[in-house]
C-alpha cells in the first residue's frame, strides 16, 4: 500500500518525501522493523521512540511517523502529526482494509464483567446466525483460530491485523473487550463500534475519571 493513501484518514502536520512509497508492514518497535516497514516513532513513559529512528532507518524501514520535527530523518519519508498513536491507530485500520467497517463491532468496557459479558454476546450473535470472533483477556478466536492474548485490547497495528486475520477466517462480527488504557492510548480508534457496553465503574477505576471517556473518534453506528 502506498504511504499517502494511508495519509487520508489522518490530521497530518506535515509530510515530507515520496508519498508514493510502498509499505508492506507497520509497527512502533524498531526492533521489528524490516524493509517496507512504516515505523511509529511514540513517545513513551520510559522510553522515547524517537531515539530509536536512526535504528529504524538502518533495518530498512521505508517511512517514519513522528511527532517531534527534530527527529525527522532527511534519508526516508517522514509524516509529522500531533498524536503518534491516534495516527498508527487510523493508519492500520487502512493497512488492514477497515475490518469493522463491514463487520459488526461490539465493545465492552468497566472495571469487572467484560470477559462474562463477551461470552454471552457471542452466544447470541452466534444464535442470530452471525458468528462472533471473540478479542479479550483469555485470547482472540474465532473457530479454530485462536491467538495468545498479550493484552485485553493489543495495540493498533496487532488489533487491526486480528480483525482482518478472524474476518478472513469466517468470522461475522465482532465482540470486544476495551481496556481503560485502551481507550487512554487511542488503541481503538480506527474501530467502527455498532454497539457499546459499559459494566460498571469501581474503585479500581476511581482515581482515572479519563479511563472511562470514549475518544470523540470511536464512533457507534
């Protein structure tokens, strides 16, 4: 896929380079980066991935979104924005074809019930005749599809990538549970939501007021 048709969806700042790159894969670490690779340079709480652009580069990585303009490499592609992870977010729901777009998405979030409440969403959809692939805690499935949970929600450019492996494997519609960090690091926006559900708010929860605030992008149909 061309780097500028995964510009469309994005509020960029600025871009220098050849748009017409091609780009074969996507990620924010630069140790996964191989050539054809779009790398995510995020700001971080230990560590900043600006520092790891001129690592990136040296892999062969084709193009580098960044926030920081000081970062910007002269020898590849840059696009500049105002959110790295709002951004890989929007652009892998593109890379990836927009999945939940012509799937039905159900989103579940709170401090307790989401993997209960996943499981008796599925056994509906799956009795209205509209097979759920299942994203949480325990794993992400679908069939006899069934990837290792690293995280309740994984990060934009793996959760785009389970949407479209599951929605090639059959799958009809798609239950999901939603993280509180999730929500805080834009790992769902790009996700079309036709159905939100919100359990409950505890202690657990309490001292984050943000942690229950839905991106002004996550949209519901």
């Amino acid at each position: 896929m061309k780097l500028e048709h995964l510009t469309n969806d994005i509020p960029l700042l600025m871009s220098s380079g050849d748009l017409q790159t091609e780009i074969t894969a996507l990620t924010c670490d630069s140790r996964r980066v191989t050539p054809g690779t779009l790398f995510f340079a995020l700001p971080g709480v230990t560590a900043d991935g600006h520092r790891y652009i001129p690592q990136a580069v040296a892999a062969g990585a084709a193009a580098v979104v960044l926030e920081d303009p000081a970062g910007i490499p002269s020898s590849i592609p840059s696009i500049l924005v105002a959110s790295g992870r709002q951004a890989m977010a929007l652009m892998s729901a593109s890379f990836y074809g927009h999945p939940t777009r012509s799937l039905p998405l159900v989103g579940i979030t709170g401090t307790n019930g989401k993997t209960t409440t996943s499981y008796l969403v599925e056994g509906i959809l799956n009795a209205a005749h509209s097979p759920a692939a299942v994203l949480g805690t325990i794993s992400y499935r679908f069939g006899s599809t069934c990837l290792e949970a690293n995280h309740t929600t994984p990060e934009s450019t793996e959760l785009q990538a389970i949407f479209r492996q599951l929605a090639d494997a059959g799958a009809k519609s798609f239950v999901m549970e939603v993280s509180s960090h999730s929500l805080e690091q834009h790992r769902v926006d790009g996700c079309d939501f036709n159905v939100g559900v919100f359990t409950n708010l505890t202690r657990d929860h309490l001292e984050d007021r943000k942690s229950t605030r839905l991106n002004s992008s996550h949209r519901i149909r």
